[in-house]
C-alpha cells in the first residue's frame, strides 16, 4: 500500500488490545474490512526483540491490508522501530497517542503525548524520515477538554504524515459519553493532504454514512466490530449472512486460526473473550455465556456451545 492507496479506505478496523489480534484481523477482512491494524506493540520491545509481542505481529495471507500500530516515547527508538524485520510484514505504520491507560500515560506515552506537541512532533518527523510506508498517527481530541485536535492535526501534517484516526473522545472520557462529530470540522481546515478517518460510536451503516457527511475519508470502527465482523459488510451496503448457524461457524473458524499461532491455554483465554461478544445480546444465551466463561478448555467451551447452538446446527 501507498499513501495514494490508504486514500481509497473507508473503513478501518481499529485496534483493540487484546481483540484485533490476526485471526479477528482474517474475518474482518473477509467481511469486506479495507485496513487492519494491530493492537498496539511497543517500540522498545520491537528493538529488544522481546518475543511476547510476536504473536501480536502475525498477519494471515489474505488479509486485508495491516498496519502496525506501534507506542513509546523515544523519537529514535521508536525510529529504529520499524526498521526492524518484524515488521517488514506490514503495510504501513501507525502511531498511539490516544492511549489512556495509566501505566501508559505515566511513562509519558499513548495520550500523554496529548500534552507534548513538541516531542509527538519530533516522534511523527523521526518516524517519517525511517519509512517511506504510509504513516499515520491515532489521537484523541483532547485531554480533559476537545481542545487538541486542530493542533494536533496540525502537527501531524507540518511533519509528514499520510493519515490520521481521530477519537472523537478526550481522555477524561475514556471510552464512555458519545463521540463529538462536530469536532472534525476544525480538525479537517489543517489536515491538509492528509487521509482522515473519523473514529467513535460506528457500529451500522447508518452510523458510517452520518461519520461520512462530516466530509472524512473513512471510518475507524472499534466496538462496533466485536462479535460482529459482518459490520463492515453492512456498512457497505453488500449483503451478509449472520444467522446462528453463521455465528458458530465464525467462532470454530477464529478458534482454528488462533490455534495457528497461539498456545493452547492462551487460545483458550483469548477465543473466550470474542465468544462473549458473539453472544452478547442472543436470547436465551445466558447460560452458555457463564458456561463459557467458566470454561477452563476447549473442550469445556465448544460442549457448551454446541449445547446452546445444535437446534440451529
Ligand atoms: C478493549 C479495547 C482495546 C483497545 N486497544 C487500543 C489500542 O491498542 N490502540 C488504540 O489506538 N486504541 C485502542 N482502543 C481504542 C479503539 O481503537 C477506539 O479508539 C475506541 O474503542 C473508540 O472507537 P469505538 O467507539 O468504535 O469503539 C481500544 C479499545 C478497546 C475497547
């Protein structure tokens, strides 16, 4: 992909720790998602070659094209980054400055960079001058007040970067309250050439096509994805199959691929958070959910499952 290719994107699924990681990656895809990205890796592990985070870089042949999304606080380190070969893989770069988890605010990372235009400068041009990848840069508006988009739009533009994803949240909300679309306005004066894609609350197409009227390139859909891939099909208006049948098929589906690259015990842990979310909301679920929950095996998982779903199977 290229910067004239990113600007074709309309929908991005955007990262969740801990959610997106190559097999959720997979089936969004296949849905008709445009962009993945991954969950956010940290820089100084990449350069330290930590190897917990090598499961987080896996990419399925296939998929939709996928950025890395990466974090840290150090211009050069986060430099030397991306010129690492773990992440020769992938199509292009896109940097946390929205994060606002404490452990990572207080090391003066994700959303604390709200806060340091001038160093989020610095990190943005040093970035720029390692990879000719499309590069972009995901923000909030602000930290306890929206009053940072616009600047921060600003610098991502005055130091080069292709793209940014903009939370329409401050950091005091986290991620309650609604995204404030009326924000972008401002945001889209300065951003230039740059590809802007809106992120908060999208969850149909109907939520998709209101982001749109604000004039962005694109969506950035979170929430909106878990335990429904199919949201990005709906969001383009193609058509989809979502019956129960297909939602147990989509879980042996992401549990088989997760298996691919994932231990046992730890595919186990992540395949049942994603079930919770596939099952939210489904009458008469109930049990199956806390039976999943429960669960300390596959086997555990798929007996109940398979209790729940065999009228539909
Ligand atoms: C469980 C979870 C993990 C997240 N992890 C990341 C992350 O690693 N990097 C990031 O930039 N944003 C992360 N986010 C924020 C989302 O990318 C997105 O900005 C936010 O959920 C708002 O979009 P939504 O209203 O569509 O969910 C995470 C959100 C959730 C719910």
């Amino acid at each position: 992909m290229n910067a004239t290719q990113l600007k074709q994107v309309r929908t991005v699924l955007a990262p969740m720790a801990g959610y997106t990681d190559a097999a959720f990656r997979l089936l969004c895809s296949q849905h008709g998602c445009d962009l993945t990205v991954t969950e956010m890796v940290s820089s100084k592990a990449l350069v330290m070659g930590n190897s917990n985070t090598l499961r987080l870089l896996k990419v399925f042949d296939g998929s939709a094209p996928c950025f890395v999304q990466i974090f840290g606080h150090e211009p050069q380190v986060m430099a030397d980054s991306v010129q690492t070969e773990q992440l020769s893989r992938f199509d292009g770069i896109d940097v946390n400055m929205g994060c606002p988890v404490r452990k990572i605010v207080s090391n003066g990372e994700g959303s604390a960079l709200l806060e340091n235009l001038p160093l989020a400068g610095r990190i943005v041009s040093s970035l720029r001058k390692a990879t000719d990848k499309p590069l972009t840069v995901k923000f909030r508006v602000g930290v306890d007040k929206p009053d940072k988009g616009a600047d921060f739009a600003r610098m991502c533009r005055d130091n080069g970067a292709d793209g940014i994803t903009v939370h329409l949240r401050t950091r005091r909300q986290m991620y309650s309250g609604h995204a404030d679309y009326t924000l972008l306005e401002e945001i889209l004066k300065v951003s230039g050439d740059m590809a802007v894609f809106a992120n908060g609350d999208v969850t149909d197409r109907q939520s998709y096509l209101a982001a749109m009227k604000y004039g962005v390139q694109g969506v950035s859909v979170g929430r909106g994805a878990l335990g429904r891939p199919y949201v990005f099909a709906d969001i383009k208006g193609n058509d989809y199959s979502w019956r129960m049948r297909d939602i147990y098929d989509t879980v042996v589906k992401q549990w088989r691929l997760t298996l691919q690259y994932t231990p046992p015990r730890v595919a186990v842990n992540e395949i049942k958070k994603h079930i919770a979310f596939y099952l939210k909301g489904i009458r008469g679920a109930k049990s199956a959910v806390v039976a999943v929950a429960q669960a300390k095996t596959d086997k555990e998982i798929f007996d109940a499952l398979d209790g729940f779903f065999k009228e539909y199977l």
